[in-house]
C-alpha cells in the first residue's frame, strides 16, 4: 500500500512542477480555455503512465516473490 501512496505523491509533484512550467512558457495570447484542454490532456496521460507502471511493477514484484 505504501508504494501506491508513494506514487501518487510522486504523480501530484511531478504533474504541478510540470504544469507551472509550462504556465511559464505559455505567451500572453493564449486562451485560458487552451491551456485548461492541454492541462487535462497531460493530466490524462500522467494518470494512465502511473497506473501502468504500476500495474508493471507490480507484476514483476509477484514475479519475482512468487
């Protein structure tokens, strides 16, 4: 259970470090609507790496200790 509570955290800091980066870069012209539908998408792709990594590592933690 400690590992899942561990990646989540992971997951949160290093999803709000990325997205102030890139509210960093954006350029003053663009739309907040742009942004928010580009904020949910790598929100979406974040979500579906940490579940599959875990899943991964998972596996390989059974694997591995029978």
């Amino acid at each position: 259970m400690g590992i899942f509570v561990l990646g989540g955290i992971v997951f949160i800091v290093a999803f709000a470090l990325f997205k102030v980066s890139a509210f960093r870069k954006t350029k003053s012209n663009e739309t907040w609507l742009k942004i928010t539908v580009v904020g949910l998408v790598d929100y979406v792709v974040l979500i579906a790496g940490t579940i599959g990594t875990g899943i991964l590592f998972q596996t390989l933690y059974s694997l591995g200790h029978g």
